[in-house]
C-alpha cells in the first residue's frame, strides 16, 4: 500500500472555499504558477512541501495580501478574488497568520472585541468560544505579550473566529511551539472543525498535521505536485521519502 501512486489533482465538485489557476509573487519573482486547492465544509486540509515550495504565499494570495496575477478563489460559489482583504470577514474567512496574529500590547479581552468588531452579538460569540478554548476565560485581563505560546496561538484563532467564518487559513500553528504544546496545537484545530468551521492549513509539522487532516496537497516549485486523502499520503512511500520531516517553506 505505501507505494500506491497518488493521482493528478482531483477537482472537488462540492467545495466551500475553491482556489483554481493562482499566480502570484513578489515584485517580478513568480512563485505560485496555476495552483489548485478545494477544501470542503467542515474539513482540514493541510498544504505542505519543501522549502521555497510558496505554501505560505499560497496562504497570502487567498487572503488578498498578494495580488492574484491569475486565477480564482471562490467561497460557497461566490468569486472573492477581486474582494480587497478587509472585506474578506464578510465572505466567510478568516486568516491566522504565522507571525504577528495577535496585538501584544492589548489584553486577551481586548483582542477578542477587535476581533468581534464586524459582528452585532460579540459576547454570544465571545461565549461560545471559551466553551472552545476554555483557558482564555481565564486569561482575559491579561496582556498577550505574556501569554504562553500554546496560549497565545489558542488567542491568535479565537480572534480570527469571533465573526464565526465558514473557512478558516491557518499558517503553521504548531511554528515555535514546545515540542509538548504541538499535539495541543492540533486539538485545537480539530475543535475548530468540530465547531463546523474548515481549516485549510500549512503545516511544518508533517505527520502531525495529517494525523488531523482529511486531506492534502503537496506543492513543489510553486505548483501542484500530489493530493489525496490524509491516510494516503500519510502511507506513501513517495511522500515519505520526499516530505515527511521536511519543515518550514
């Protein structure tokens, strides 16, 4: 079974969030060449590859902080590839970027209400996520800089969720983590799901990342290079060789 070839890239005819033909770069350096990328409702789904491979470039050219030279990006069949980033939230995504994803100065409290800004009921909300991360009830007059990294990581997608996206863009959550705190990372990602919001993730963390996956893609030099289910590539000889323990992008 470990050496079952994996096939082209499938197209997901039901997908929530559609990311079909992107290019994208910085200045005149072109990185992302025609990458594709489905993820349905309530599903994880992990990007991973070598370094260089443009998996967190991928990330910043669906949220609109790199401009699509090609290619769309659609949610629940609405094209969003011209909606500029702050409009985004309305559409139903939300972004945790790797580095900077909470104000440091600001209490947990005052993070989650700049998260809750675009919404008209921020403490019905504000509740049902401590019921998913219980630890920042406890945290909330306490400034993020002291956080811990587990903790400031649980923050970083809790004020991304407060206007409850449909699809969630996670950049690397277990980066920087104490090797004990990284399975805590990926829970957290499965109650995210569990909660009935997708994830699309990159991850450095290989192996634990599709432990939680359903699916994946692996890119290469900006382009597609394999995608299956997680347990069949988590199973391939081919993925096992090239990939697994490679990290960072």
């Amino acid at each position: 079974m470990g050496d079952e070839p994996l096939d082209a890239i499938a197209r997901v005819d039901d997908a929530l969030l559609s990311v079909r033909g992107v290019e994208t770069g910085y200045g005149d350096l072109q990185v992302l060449h025609g990458v594709d990328v489905d993820v349905r409702e309530a599903e994880v789904v992990v990007v991973f590859g070598p370094n260089g491979a443009g998996k967190s470039t991928l990330m910043r050219a669906i949220y609109r902080l790199l401009p699509l030279w090609a290619g769309t990006v659609t949610v629940g069949g609405t094209d969003v590839s011209a909606v500029e980033t702050d409009d985004l939230v309305d559409y139903g995504i939300g972004y945790v970027p790797q580095t900077e994803n909470v104000f440091p100065n600001l209490t947990v409290s005052e993070n989650l209400d700049i998260g809750g800004a675009p919404i008209s009921e921020p403490a019905r909300r504000r509740t049902e996520l401590y019921d998913l991360f219980p630890r920042l009830e406890e945290r909330l007059s306490q400034r993020a800089s002291t956080l811990s990294g587990g903790e400031r990581q649980m923050l970083a997608m809790a004020r991304a969720l407060m206007p409850d996206p449909d699809v969630l863009l996670v950049d690397e959550p277990s980066a920087g983590l104490a090797p004990q705190l990284v399975e805590r990372a990926f829970d957290h990602v499965q109650r995210v799901r569990a909660s009935g919001t997708a994830v699309l993730m990159v991850e450095q963390n290989v192996r634990a990342a599709l432990a939680v996956a359903d699916r994946g893609y692996v890119l290469d030099m900006g382009e597609n290079r394999f995608e299956g289910s997680a347990d069949r590539l988590a199973a391939s000889d081919a993925i096992r060789d090239l990939y697994l323990g490679v990290r960072g992008d």
